[in-house]
C-alpha cells in the first residue's frame, strides 16, 4: 500500500511539474504588440538591422512593401539590394495566425518552393512592437531565430536605435549577431 501511494504521489508531483512546464514554456515566448492596426501598418518599411538567415544572406539593404488587400489579407513585397546594386524581389501575402488578431500573422512567398509544398512554407511574423504613429517596428518569430527593426525611414537617430533594442533584447532576442543595414555610400551602382 505504501508503494502505491508513493507510487500515486510520483506521479501527481510530475503531472504538476509537467503542467508547470508547459505554462512556463508559453511564457517564454515574446510578448507581440496585441493590437497593430493594419491599415496605419501599411506602406513602406525599411530593415534597419536583421538576424542573420539564408534568404537574405546577399542582402545589403532591404525594404518591404505592405498593402491590405480586399480579402483582409496583406500583400507583402520584399525587395533586397546586394552590394552590387542589383535589386531582387519576393511577392508574397500574410494572413493572420488567428482571426481578428493582426499582431500574429501567417507569411508565405510566391515561389517554386512554396508551389512545390503549399502550406508548407509558412513563416511566423510576430510584430512583438510598434511606435507610436506607426514609425518603427520590431518583428520576429517565437523561436527567436528571425528578427527585424524596421522605420519608416532608411536611417534613425542613435536614442531610437537603442530604443529598439532594448525593446528586442526585452524579448530575448540576441542583438549582437545584428546585421545592419549599408549606408547608401557603400552601394555599387
């Protein structure tokens, strides 16, 4: 009898530990914006600095373009500038993650491999901060691997910079592998 009490109370105390875990690890995830309004979200944004990923590794300057279509959804073109001048170009569309919540979207690009395996190539887009009038942004993913700062502008000043950091680094995200963006004196024509 005794073993299977201690049996019983093994098992109790791991259910709550495994409990205590899972609502831990759902804390651990970065906290997003709540409510951006996509509309005042629309327009042209400019990746100030970025974590290192495949797609971008030519990358020296690069911008996005979002525009909401008829269906709530947002149009999404990303371009990238290498070091040689040459522009290149993604088309794609982002949804939201869960209906009526707009800091949570859903991105995929129109390309082969997307075609290849459609619902496959989803990436999360987590708007983890939005300046007030909609100027700046933090963007990443929950598992901390993608991270962008983007401005409505190709530059900002220094405090907002920093600004935008802390916020990332608030979240867990490690900023010293930051790629950032060239200087447009840099650029080959």
């Amino acid at each position: 009898m005794i073993k299977l009490l201690l049996r019983f109370g093994i098992f109790v105390l791991a259910s709550f530990l495994a409990i205590g875990f899972a609502h831990s690890a759902d804390n651990l995830e970065p906290r997003t914006a709540d409510n951006v309004d996509l509309k005042q979200y629309q327009g042209t944004w400019y990746e100030l600095a970025r974590l290192p990923m495949f797609f971008q590794r030519n990358c020296a300057q690069s911008e996005a373009h979002y525009k909401i279509k008829g269906d709530g959804n947002v149009a999404v073109t990303n371009r990238c500038r290498t070091m040689e001048g040459e522009w290149q170009e993604a088309i794609g569309t982002a949804s939201p993650q869960v209906p009526g919540k707009t800091d949570k979207l859903w991105v995929e690009f129109d390309n082969w491999f997307s075609r290849l395996l459609p619902g496959f190539t989803k990436g999360d887009y987590w708007i983890l901060h939005v300046s007030e009038g909609y100027k700046t942004a933090v963007v990443g993913n929950p598992n901390r691997k993608y991270l962008w700062l983007l401005s409505r502008t190709p530059t900002v000043s220094e405090s907002v910079k920093q600004e935008m950091l802390g916020k990332a680094r608030q979240q867990g995200y490690d900023t010293s592998r930051l790629i950032w963006r060239e200087a447009d004196s840099k650029m080959g024509k």
